[in-house]
C-alpha cells in the first residue's frame, strides 16, 4: 500500500467549485526549441505542484463526465478509453494527495508513463469544462503523477497472490501485448511474449521518437513487468524462430499483438529511386543511431544537409519532421493532401466529440522557429521522383489539389498551373498503414475482415482459431497507445474467462 498524504489544498484556490472561474487553463512548458533541436532528450517537462493544484481544481467534477466515457461514436472518440477516473484523480490532486491519485490512475490504466507521455489526450477533448473554456489539463496531471510516483517509489511489482497453473502466448510486445501480458499475468496465468524485434515496446521503443518517449521509460516498466513474473523472448519472430507447433504445444492459448506494419506505398513514378523512405524505416534508424554506440546505419536514411520532403501529414510525419531538423537537414516541407482543418469545431462535430481541428505540433513548431515558416503545405501531393545519372533523388514534381463535389461524389482535381519541381535529397512517406503483416495470419488460415485486420466478433477478441485471440493495431487497424492498452486489458480478461470455462490448467 502506499503512504498516506496529509491533505494539503492549494492555499490560494477559493474552492473546487469555482477555481475554472478563478484559473484559465495553463500547460505544461516544453523545452525551448533551440535548446531541445539540440538533442534527442524528452522535450515536455512537468508542471510545479502548486500551478498543478490549481488546475486539478479547475475540474468541475461534472455529474455525467464525459471525459472518461470512453465510446466511439460515428468514429470518433469520446473521452477517455481506458475510462480512467478523471474527477475522482483530479479531486485528490487538488487535495495534495498524490499517492492515491496515482493509486486511483494505475486501477484503470496499466501503464500512466506512456499515456501520460503520448496520449492525445481524447479525455480533455470531451471535458465539459471544454464547452466554454480550454479543459482541464488532465494528461499533465498524469504525466505529474508518474514523474512522482517514479520520485516516491510507488512504481513497484505486484506479483500475482496465486498462479491457475495455465501458460499464454503473447505474440508482440507493443502497447497492446504489454497492456495484455500484465493483466494476464494479474490474473495469475503465466505468460512468455515473444517480440520478433531486439528491444520490447513495439512502436513505442522503434517508431516513437525519443524526444516523445524516453526508451529508459519503456525499459523500466519492462522491468517492473519481469519482476512480477512475465518472460520476454526477444529476436523471437513467431511463425521463423519461433515454430508456431511449439506455441500450441507449450501454451493454452495464444494472444497475437503484432501491430499494422503495412505502410501505404507511395505509387507515382520514380518511388523506387534511393532516397526515398518509408517513416517507420526513417525512425526506426534513427533510435538505433541513439540507443547502440555502434550503429550508424545507412547513410540514405540521414537527413543531415539535405532537402527533405515528408509525404503525410499526420502524426508520423510529424515525428519524421522533428527528428529531421536534429539531423541538422537543409531544408524540410511537409504535404498533406487533405485540406487544413478548421481552427475550430465545425458544425458537424459537436463537443463532447474528439476535436477535428488544426493543430499545430511540436515538429512543425520547430520548423517554423528554424525554417521562418510552417513546413505544411497542404492539398498538395507529390506526382513523380526525378533522380540523377546513379538512380539518387533529386526533386519532386508536385501539384495542388481541390476537392469538389460531383452529385454524390467528391472528386479530386488538380489545381492548373499549380505544378512545382522542388529539390528534394530524401523523401519520407509517411501516408499511415494499411493492414497487419500476411505472414503469420496466412499461416494459422484466420479470418480477416475487409481492410485486412484480423476478424474477432464484435466487442470481442477471439479468432477464427479456437483458443488464438488478437488485439491491439493487428485487430482494430492503425490507432493510438491508449486504445492499444484498453484493447490488451479487455483480451487479456476475454482468455482468462475463456481458459476458466474451459476447465482448462
Ligand atoms: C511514428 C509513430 C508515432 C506514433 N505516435 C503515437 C503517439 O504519440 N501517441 C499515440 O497514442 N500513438 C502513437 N502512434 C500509434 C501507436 O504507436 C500504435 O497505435 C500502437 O503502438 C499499437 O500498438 P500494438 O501493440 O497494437 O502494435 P505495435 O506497437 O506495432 O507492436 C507490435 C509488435 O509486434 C511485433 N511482432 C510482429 N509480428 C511478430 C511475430 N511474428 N513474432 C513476434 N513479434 C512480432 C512487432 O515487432 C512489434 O514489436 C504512433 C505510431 C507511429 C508509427
Ligand atoms: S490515457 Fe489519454 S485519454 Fe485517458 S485520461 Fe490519460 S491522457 Fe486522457
């Protein structure tokens, strides 16, 4: 059990009730962009106890909060995933009592570090508070409370009381299998994962840039994870290292968490010339280059000193950006062929939805301080690759593009006379992800629904394979970490139900 706190209440918040009339919304600083463009350290840093205090206050405590609701309407999130208890953490926050808010956060979310680190934070989107003014800052409440927990050593293992006597197979150590292997293992089933790659964390340890995530933080909690009694297997692909004879065999079931690592091609003439590359390549590399002295990787996937061009303009392209500029590149533009996004909610997207509006990130941020100008530019694509003599990128051809509604239809149409040749040394494509790997789905014949995820009943986490279950990216496609470890959780119960009402141990 944790210590108890002494209540101690912000001394200058006139009351719960009305500190959101008192106080506006204030947000944890990020360090100073010439000074974070410098290294590959975490840029986010944590809020003071008092200003922190102050804005725990600022929850209204809503009878229906929405901010946890955790649903999925049309598409679009409302609140919370994991249903974390936001009023509730908020509330003993604003009292002082940072043990138990981090005793009240851990009760629903397995891993407060990573969320707190990279979530979008889908609660504040849904905030009621958000209706009028900016939301509570939750996530860097929570990002508070693991930097304390971590202070007070409250980051302990908590190995199960009693073990059923039942083996599971976690296939994959990203967010989703780790979110799996842990409630698994609470539960007392005795789990292996098997990660194909050297390091565990999925996206999170080769795809999230460091700056976002420190790979200590990943390592740690791995840690944690093996003293509470779970084995890793790593450079153990199953379905190559691993025979999948030997899974069946030696475990009851299986739980496949194995990611949606097929990118979007990018499919214009002079795509396959040197010097174009994919984003998970481009990072991937990129964290190696920081973690092992050794390592330097190939040359193609540095930006330093060139002019590089990132196509897509979500989130990965954001991170490609951002450690592009600390490679020191020349130049960097990002396009995106969507239009801009409102500045704010559009009619048809109504608090408490997830906010479909611009958002300026930190990548962009740091280009526009170095460069003198937002990198996006968007409703433009990239037409044709143009190389030199030895097959090495030179430029790109690009052109912009509107939207326009033709009956039922919307039609895209280039712009006239909007074509562009822009110079251009290495080009990251970052247009998102298609579908899990074929390989191992092939392998054990399952079903697959009609974007090529693995097929599981709806609500549920089972396969067309008796006792193989999936979740995560692999079942729901492309997502985020927190909907990853909510899906992980839910499965990981869904087999322990299902290894109970099959007697079996
Ligand atoms: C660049 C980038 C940045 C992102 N940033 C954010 C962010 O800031 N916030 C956020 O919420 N989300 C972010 N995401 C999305 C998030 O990382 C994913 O939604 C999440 O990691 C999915 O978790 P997962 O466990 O389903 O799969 P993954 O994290 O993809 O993990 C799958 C694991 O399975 C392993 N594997 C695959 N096949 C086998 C096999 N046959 N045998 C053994 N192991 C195998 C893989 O090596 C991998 O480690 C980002 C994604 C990318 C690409
Ligand atoms: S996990 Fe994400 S959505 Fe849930 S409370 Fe934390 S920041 Fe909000």
């Amino acid at each position: 059990m944790p210590k108890k706190s002494t209540p101690t209440w912000a001394s200058d918040v006139v009351s719960h009730e009305s500190a959101f009339l008192q106080y506006t919304r204030a947000e944890a600083a990020n360090r100073p962009i010439r000074e974070r463009i410098r290294d590959f350290q975490e840029f986010h840093e944590v809020q003071p106890v008092t200003v922190l205090q102050q804005q725990a206050a600022r929850c209204m405590d809503c009878g229906i909060s929405f901010c946890h609701a955790g649903m999925t309407v049309d598409g679009t999130s409302i609140g919370c995933p994991l249903s974390n208890l936001i009023p509730e953490i908020n509330d003993l926050v604003y009292r002082g009592m940072y043990a138990e808010a981090y005793e009240r956060l851990r009760r629903t979310n397995p891993f407060p570090e990573f969320t707190g680190r990279i979530c979008p934070a889908l609660c504040e989107g849904s905030c009621t508070l958000g209706e009028h003014e900016p939301p509570v800052t939750i996530k860097d409440i929570e990002h508070f409370l693991d930097e304390y927990a971590q202070e007070h050593d409250l980051l302990l293992p908590h190995p199960p009381q009693a073990r059923t006597g039942r083996r599971v197979a976690v296939v994959g150590s990203g967010p989703s299998g780790l979110a799996c292997a842990h409630q698994l293992n609470q539960l007392g089933e005795s789990v292996t994962v098997f990660e194909r790659a050297d390091r565990p964390g999925g996206l999170l340890m080769y795809g999230v840039p460091t700056m976002k995530l420190d790979k200590g933080v990943i390592l740690s909690r791995i840690a944690i994870l093996e003293a509470e009694g779970i084995d890793f297997e790593l450079k153990a692909e199953v379905g190559k290292a691993v025979a999948l004879r030997e899974l069946f065999d030696n475990f009851d079931a299986v739980v496949l968490c194995c990611g949606s690592a097929i990118a979007r091609r990018l499919e214009v003439p002079g795509a396959n010339l040197k010097g174009v590359a994919y984003a998970i390549g481009y990072l991937t590399n990129a964290t190696r280059r920081q973690l092992d002295e050794a390592y330097s990787g190939p040359e193609l996937l540095d930006a330093k000193g060139k002019d590089v061009v990132i196509v897509g303009g979500g989130d990965t392209g954001n991170d490609c950006l951002a450690t592009a500029i600390r490679q020191r590149c020349r130049s960097v533009v990002q396009f995106q062929h969507n239009p801009a996004p409102p500045l704010t909610r559009a009619a048809d997207n109504p608090w408490p939805l997830w906010p479909k509006v611009l958002k300026t990130d930190y990548g962009q941020l740091e280009a526009i301080e170095v460069f003198g100008k937002d990198p996006r530019e968007f409703e433009t694509s990239v037409k044709e690759v143009s190389g030199d003599e030895n097959g090495n990128v030179v430029a790109v051809k690009t052109a912009r593009y509107q939207m326009q509604w033709q009956g039922s239809k919307r039609i895209k149409s280039e712009v006239p006379g909007s074509e562009l040749t822009r110079p251009a040394d290495l080009i990251l494509v970052a247009m998102g992800f298609e579908r899990p790997q074929g390989a191992l789905i092939e392998a054990l014949e399952l079903e697959t629904d009609d974007r090529g995820n693995v097929k599981t009943p709806t609500g549920g986490y089972s396969t067309s394979l008796n006792s193989v279950f999936a979740c995560g990216d692999m079942r729901r496609g492309q997502s985020l970490v927190v909907w990853a470890l909510m899906e992980g959780r839910e499965c990981a119960d869904e087999v322990h139900g299902f290894l109970n009402k099959h007697n079996l141990a």
